[in-house]
C-alpha cells in the first residue's frame, strides 16, 4: 500500500510567515517552524508566496532557498508563478517542484513550458475548481505530475474527471473526515492549518490514522523489543548522538515502554531507573530529541539513537553529558570536514582578531579584489600542475586554491555547512 503524506503549509509575506493568504497575522519564526517540521514527522512542505511586488517576490526566494538548507523534507513552492523564469528560480531556490494557481489564464501555456524546460514530475497544479481540468484536461494530465486541492469540496468531482493524484488542503482536523479522504486511492496526502500547527504531533497523528488502515511514513522497528539482549535490571542501554555532527550526547536507558513510546513519538524516551518512571526526553525543558535512527549493535544488547537535539542534552547546559576530560592525546585529524572547518575558523578568528604580520590579515587588509586575484591565480596553477605526471604538485596548488577559497568564505560570510547543504540539494 502507497504511503499517504501529510503536508505542513507555510505562507509567506515580506519573508515572514503568516496564517494564509486571507489572515495576515503573524504565523511564528520561520526558521523555527521549519526545524519542528523537519523533525517531527511532516512528510512535505508547500510554501506560498503571497508577495504583492517584485521585490518582495525576490526577497521570499531568498526565504525560500534558506529554508531549503534548514529542512530535509522535500519542498514545493507556489505563488507569483506568471512566467518560465519563476519556475526556474524556485527549483533553483531549492524546491523539489513548483504548485501553479489554475485560476490564472497563463497556467495552461506555463504547464507546457515548464514540463518541457523541467519535465513533468516538477509541475503541480492547485485548484480551488474544475475549470482547468475541464477546459484544457488532456495538456494537463500530459504535462503536470499531481492537484493540490484547495476546496475539499472538489474531491468527488475530480475523482470522476481525471486519473490525475492529489493532495488535499483541509481546514480544521476531523478524524473521520481525514480517513475518508485518504482512503481515496487518487489522494496522496492532506496538509492544512492542524499539521503546520507547531503543537501538533504529527508522528502521534500517523499512529492514530494507522489504527484507521492509514499507511504513512512512520516509525515501525525490523526487530521486536524480545529479541534484544536486556541487561540485569531488564533495561536496554542507549547511546545518543548527534545525527549532523556525530558527537555523542549522552547515554540513557529504555525500558519495553519507552522503546515503543519513542517509536511512537518520534522522540526519545527513556526509564528514569532513580525516579522509577518513564520520561521523555525535553519534556519539561524543551529539549527535546526527535529520532532519525535506531540501530542495534551486534549483540544486541545496545542501542544506538542518531537524533536531532533541541537545545542542550545535557541537564548541566552542556551540548553533550561527556565534558569531563580526563586523558587526551594529541592527534592529527583525518577527517575532510573537520579538517576544513578547523582551517575555516582559524581564518575567521584572524579576520575577527586580526594578528600583525598575518598573510590572511594581508589578503583581508586588501580587499576582495585582491582575494579574487590570488583565487584566480592559484586555479591556474592547479591547470598548470595537473599537466605534471607527479600528484605532489597538484595536492600542493590545491591546498593553496582551497586556502585562498576559505579566506573568500569568510570575507562573503558563506560557511562549509552552506556548501555541504548547497551540494545535497544538487
């Protein structure tokens, strides 16, 4: 059976989120509301663009393309769509399609363009009525991938015209309501004000619609809670990190409840062996731990929680419980992306506290246009080494390249995170 999604929605104006298109009222921190997305079981993401003017339009691109580096979930973008050159700029914002408004009378012609420039499966269509699919059903169906559903009252007309799947935006929560819809084979999700509400657990929801013969994206384990190897108070041990950075947070225990709690939630639950109960973690301060993996080792016997951690999950404030170093050895870091990022910070702190006689200092004291010089001289070099049948060479104009690039991140402000989330989306 095809999962079903369920769809937050974002509206933006001025680049700020807003409750809809008829209720301007301020809708919460942007960023903010896209990080609870991203973790707490929303499958998709619409966001739409309420801009009156052009600035504004360019300015919600912006919003829509930093949000793109926030959220994993995929994203699709509609509103002031009027021309190819939209299309364009929202899936190079980030967006994994656009959703086109039917009401408006260049739509049919942009349909034929963008599926041609973009290919079919980036088009969606939202419709308030049948008008398009009746006057223009086969361009549509030939061009546009899926209907986002703005009027539920809609739905059976649409069944009875076009094979075409849809996703439904419904007002309000009524459970009886929601599994009707979704029962329907042509709907592929709903979305509206109940899942964008930051309050809502939409893991906890997909549950309760599995009770209905829903099937979503939910957390379900490959193995039973019988099949672990349970220490001598019948507990599992829990290791947490970091899914991002892979730093080790802390280490709890779980109990039969609280492992089925955390699958349940979405986020990590342990068994308080001094209080004698469950907790979940971030429960009273906040910080909480949403699941992005569970994983056994190889006896069985422990658990390993790759989660992304709301604030601090230490109770002393500290990110991580293991801050108490007692032995250490000097080492050389072999990892790429800390070995970068060590380079990058060692950059920025010479341009936050310049140092006399720093050649970084020297290339931050010039100015971009001596940067971008040096950047392009050392490119050449790498063109010039790379005819050289020794690799030495080539790793040293490299590294030179690479030093000179960093020094130009730092002076534009773009970070490794930017580059690694900028080359994901690619």
């Amino acid at each position: 059976m095809e999962h079903k999604n369920l769809i937050a929605t974002i509206y933006l104006k001025d680049g700020m989120a807003v409750k809809g298109e008829g209720n301007l009222e301020g809708a919460g921190d942007l960023k903010e509301l896209a990080a609870i997305y991203n973790d707490s079981g929303v499958d998709k993401l619409y966001i739409f663009d309420l801009s009156t003017s052009d600035q504004e339009h360019e300015n919600n691109l912006h919003t829509i393309k930093e949000l793109s580096r926030i959220v994993e979930i995929p994203i699709y973008g509609g509103g002031c769509i009027s021309r190819l050159e939209d299309i364009k700029k929202l899936i190079y914002a980030g967006c994994k399609g656009v959703i086109l408004d039917s009401g408006k009378h260049e739509t049919i012609t942009l349909i034929e363009e963008g599926s041609k420039r973009f290919g079919r499966d980036k088009l969606l269509v939202a419709m308030e009525n049948v008008d398009l699919i009746f006057k223009h059903k086969k361009k549509v169906q030939e061009h546009v991938h899926k209907l986002v559903v703005l009027n539920e009252g809609i739905i059976e007309s649409l069944e009875n015209i076009t094979d075409l799947p849809f996703s439904v935006i419904i007002q309000g929560y009524d459970k009886d309501r929601w599994v009707q819809i979704l029962k329907k084979d042509c709907v592929t999700g709903i979305g509206g004000p109940y899942i964008s509400d930051p309050d809502t657990y939409v893991t906890e929801l997909k549950q309760t619609l599995a009770a209905e013969g829903i099937e979503t994206k939910k957390f379900e384990s490959s193995m039973e809670w019988s099949e672990f190897k349970l220490n001598s108070d019948g507990m599992l041990p829990v290791i947490v990190q970091d899914y991002k950075t892979a730093e080790v947070l802390m280490m709890a225990y779980m109990n039969e409840e609280a492992f089925r709690t955390t699958l349940f939630l979405g986020k990590m639950a342990y068994y308080s062996r001094s209080r004698k109960e469950l907790w979940i973690k971030g429960e009273t301060s906040g910080h909480y731990q949403y699941v992005k993996s569970l994983t056994a080792d190889c006896d069985k016997d422990t658990l390993l929680a790759k989660v992304s951690q709301v604030g601090a999950a230490c109770h002393t404030g500290n990110t991580s419980c293991f801050y108490n170093e007692l032995v250490k050895k000097e080492f050389t870091t072999k990892n790429p992306l800390k070995v970068f990022e060590n380079v990058y910070d060692v950059i920025k702190d010479r341009k936050d506290h310049p140092k006399e006689g720093s050649y970084t200092n020297y290339l931050f004291d010039k100015g971009l246009d001596k940067i971008l010089k040096k950047l392009g001289e050392e490119a050449t070099e790498i063109v010039i080494a790379s005819k050289n049948p020794e690799k030495e060479e080539i790793k040293y104009e490299i590294s030179d390249f690479l030093y000179h690039m960093m020094v130009l991140m730092v002076e534009r402000g773009v970070t490794w995170e930017d580059i690694v989330e900028e080359l994901n989306q690619r």
